[in-house]
C-alpha cells in the first residue's frame, strides 16, 4: 500500500475544514479535526516537551499560560499535558481565549511487587535488557538503548518477579480524581512501564489496566508505545476492543522508531486503530515543516510536537497547516 493510499485511508472521517476562511478573518488557523473515540481531535498537540514536559518544565506558571496562549491564539490546536500543574494551566488558557480546547494527558501504568512500587530504574533495567535480547542493536546507534543503557547496572526484574507484578490501583485512584477535576479529552497511557509488560509477557495486566481506565475516562484512550512493531499480535488484538488507537514515533530519521524505521511504518500501513505520532521533530534534527511533511504524509490522524519557544510554537502550527493543505501532496512528490 502506497503512503498516500495509507494517508487516505487513515484519515477516514476526518473533517478537512479550510485553513482560509479563519485566515481571512485574522483568527487561529483552522486545524482538521478527527472523529477518534468519540473525541474530535485536532491534527496538532503540543506538548511533551519544553512547557508541557512530562519530566516538568522550568518555566514559571505565567511563562506557561502565556506559551500556551500563544498556540491556541495561532491555531485551533490541542495542548497535552503529563501532571496536575500542565493540566490546571491548559484549562485556564481555555478559559483565557474562550473557547473549547482539546485536551490531551498523558500517564502510565504504575506497578508493584507485593506492597512496594516498582521504582522506575529498575523498570528501565528491565526494558533495556529485554530490547536488548529482542533488537539487534547497539545502545549506541539508538536514542532509546542509549538512554536505558545508564540503567543497565541497577538489576533488571527477575522472571519470577515479573510473574509477581500488580499494578498500583492507588495510582488509578489518583488517575479518577484527575479525571473528575479536569476532564482531559484524550488519555494516552503508555512508557516505560507499560512497555516492560508489553514485550515481558504481562499483557494480561496491560488489560487490566485498560479496563479501569476505560472505567474512569470520559474520553479517547491511546496506547503510548515505542515498540508496536515487536508486539506479538495476539496481545494486539486483545487489548484493541479497549483503546481507541496509538501514540507511537514517527519520524522521518527513524529516532525511536524500534527495530528500525521501515518496519515500524510497515506496521502502520498495516493498522486499523488510528495512529497519533510523537518524537516528530527527530529530536530537532528536522525543521517543523520537514518533520510534518513527512509525518501527514504517511496518515498520521495527530501529531504531538514538542515546543518551548515562541516562535517555534507560531512555526509548528503554520507547518501543519502547510502540511495539510490541499497542494500538500504535489509539494512532497517534488
């Protein structure tokens, strides 16, 4: 299947609004929206990275809300958000501009051994080690193996300690109150937890956990994994009925992209869950304009890109819609 049949076919459904009729009246560029869900979801998140950090951001508060609404200023883009702060904040700048905005959060499937949760070092020994058996690549040659490799000395789980495994339902908890108090409407769960059940045998958990969220979400549930290309299909299809789609790399370089970038896009012309991409930018390798030319093009119904500044936040937003306009597909076969 070509990649722009993939294109098509992913993107079934989706409501083509024209970029110029907001264009002409000086408001936000209009941004496609998708049915995923339930949820209308626009084709451009920002987060994950800079002031919507998963890790924290080392903006204050104010420098925050400002970024944000200069996104949500430029285009009708959704703001995605790991903790309670981003959340609070993305919700105030929706107030702020005074109209509905797509919000998307993002969490993982914290675990445990008997009474104690599973600290995350351990968690990345384990999934470095299993890549390692599963890949034939060097830590060296790859962002990710290379990242896990510093976790490589701090003793991954043991079989019969990944046969122990429960996951930490006092985490859910605080998942139901998030939900409750902020209503985000996408929920993507995945990382490095979720990923050691996925590739360790522990789907059965990985199930678990999406009932519950199922239970407690109100909107659009993604599954957030670097390795779908590895999943063994039998775990694919169990978990299907409960998500309503992937978040996973895409990248023109392949950055993150396990095994390697061919077989994972060979899994997406494969799919028929909605597919979201993240890691767009190749870690800054490519321009906001070359990463989404590349990204749109392949089917991708969202992309979630990472942006701190001002002007790389108005850049993305003017990219996506250049990457979505009509002559978007002249321009790429050029």
């Amino acid at each position: 299947m070509s990649a722009l049949a993939t294109r098509q076919r992913l993107r079934s459904g989706v409501d083509m609004r024209s970029t110029s009729d907001v264009e002409h009246t000086g408001g936000p560029i209009s941004l496609p929206l998708n049915d995923i869900g339930g949820a209308h979801i626009p084709a451009l998140f920002l987060g994950d990275h800079g002031f919507l950090a998963k890790l924290g951001s080392e903006l204050s508060d104010d420098e925050i809300h400002q970024r944000m609404l200069v996104a949500l200023e430029t285009g009708t883009v959704g703001l995605a958000g790991a903790d309670e702060r981003l959340l609070k904040l993305a919700r105030a700048a929706e107030k702020s501009v005074g109209r509905p905005v797509t919000l998307m959060h993002h969490t993982d499937l914290m675990l445990k051994l008997g009474d104690t949760g599973v600290p995350y070092h351990r968690c990345a020994a384990t999934l470095g080690h299993v890549l390692r058996q599963t890949y034939e690549v060097h830590p060296a040659d790859d962002t990710v193996l290379g990242f896990l490799e510093r976790f490589s000395r701090r003793g991954p789980l043991g079989g019969d300690e990944l046969a122990a495994l429960t996951l930490d339902r006092s985490h859910l908890e605080q998942m139901q109150t998030l939900m409750e108090q902020f209503a985000p409407n996408v929920v993507t769960v995945g990382g490095d937890f979720l990923d050691v059940l996925l590739l360790s045998g522990r789907s059965d958990l990985v199930h678990d956990g999406l009932v519950e969220l199922r239970r407690i979400v109100g909107g659009a549930v993604l599954v957030a994994t670097m390795y779908v290309a590895a999943l063994v299909p039998a775990d694919t299809a169990a978990i299907a009925p409960l998500i309503d789609g992937f978040l996973v790399p895409v990248n023109s370089e392949g950055t993150a992209m396990l095994p390697d970038r061919d077989t994972a896009i060979s899994w997406m012309e494969a799919a028929t869950a909605p597919i979201l991409a993240m890691h767009t930018m190749s870690s800054g390798i490519r321009s906001p304009q070359q990463a989404l030319d590349f990204v749109y093009q392949l089917g991708v119904r969202a992309a979630v890109v990472g942006a701190s500044r001002v002007s790389t936040i108005q850049d993305t937003i003017h990219a996506a819609s250049e990457a979505l306009s009509p002559d978007a597909n002249s321009r790429a076969s050029r």
